[in-house]
C-alpha cells in the first residue's frame, strides 16, 4: 500500500489517495517523520529510527460491512511504539476510544439513569524543563480530590493532555469525563466556582486555575 514517502520515481503518494478516510493518517505520519528529525538532532538516533521506520508499509484487506459496502481493513503493519510517536500515540487513543464505546452498553446497564460531565482542569503554563515536575505535582492533587467526600463521580476517564503556549511554554491539563449519579443536579452539585475552589485546594496553589464544566 503506497505510504507518504517518496516513491522511486520521485512522485509522492498518500495514503489519502487510496483511502480518502485515512487522511489522518497522512498527517500524523508527517509529524513524525519530523520528530523523528528531531530526535536525531539531538543525539537519539536510535529513536530517529524507529520513528522514520513506523508504519512505512500497510497491508491492507477489501472487507464488505453489513451493508455490502467494501471498504479497506488494515490488516497488517509495523508500528514503532515509540511513547512520543504521533502516529502510535493516535492509534493508541483510538483503541482506548474503542475500547470506551464497546464498555458503554454494560456502563448504561449498570446505572441506566446515570449523566455524564465533562471537567478540563488546567495550571498555569511551565517551562518544558519543569513538565515532568508539573505533571507530578498534578496527578497528585488529582488523586487528592478522587479522595474528597464531594467528588461525585462514580467513575471517570482521565487523560492527559500538553499543548504548546504562544510563547513556547508547555500547558499541561487534564480532561476528564465523570459518571455522576441521576441526582446529581439536585444534590451534591458543584458550581463551577465550587469545582475551581476545590482543585485549587487539591493543588495547593496559590492561585486559583482555570477549568471548564460541561454537561
């Protein structure tokens, strides 16, 4: 299956091309070919490599849905697992989506009158030189405010996630999406002002963060 990389007559091919719903794939597949750049400009040859060598070949297979529809299936690759690589970091939140999806039917069984909120909490940016110290720190007030009465999920899905500020400076935040019980609204409901209170209070700052809740 014909990849990003130049082919030998010069000419460039996408995956695109072939599937227009894997563009995607195009895109994460030249941000890693430039990390990968990266990586041995600064001495990380080895992960240079294994980075440029990520899903370099797709084997793929004609599969019809229940429609009738034939589609292509990935059938087969070499992925390079690489914790920073965008292509593999893609794939992995795809399977934890799946996997989300595929556990959702059992969840709604299991509290059919259950809601769903969305909460992003933030911090101020850092220095990339102090990320893993900031990171730290948070996922420890995180897991001091799953350990308050007035936490009111009944479980939760968390994910990390860093974006980059205009001034080059790392902005590290969590979003989190929480089970909360039918009454939620009525008793037990935190105000937006309440959950910035409480997070701040988790971190042990002082300053209080920014954050979003939605339902």
């Amino acid at each position: 299956m014909p990849t990003s990389k130049k082919s030998e007559g010069g000419d460039s091919w996408y995956l695109s091309d072939i599937s227009p719903a894997d563009k995607p794939w195009d895109i994460h597949r030249a941000q890693s070919e430039e990390l990968a750049k990266i990586y041995d400009s600064i001495g990380y040859g080895r992960y240079s490599e294994r980075i440029s060598e990520c899903s370099e070949w797709l084997a793929y297979a004609m599969k019809s849905n229940d429609e009738g529809e034939v589609k292509l299936k990935l059938r087969d690759a070499r992925f390079c697992r690489v914790r920073h690589c965008p292509v593999c970091q893609w794939r992995r939140s795809l399977m934890w989506r799946a996997k989300f999806i595929k556990a959702l039917p059992e969840i709604q069984k299991a509290f059919p009158n259950g809601r769903w909120i969305f909460v992003t909490l933030t911090v101020k940016n850092c220095e990339l030189t102090n990320l893993r110290a900031t990171l730290n720190w948070m996922n420890a007030a995180w897991q001091r405010l799953t350990q308050r009465k007035v936490f009111p999920a009944l479980g939760f899905i968390k994910s990390t996630e860093v974006t980059r500020g205009a001034d080059g400076t790392a902005h590290p935040h969590f979003h989190c999406l929480m089970l909360v019980p039918a009454g939620y609204f009525k008793r037990g409901y935190l105000s937006h002002a309440k959950w910035t209170e409480l997070w701040q209070s988790c971190l042990k700052s002082d300053y209080a963060p920014i954050l979003d809740v939605r339902v």
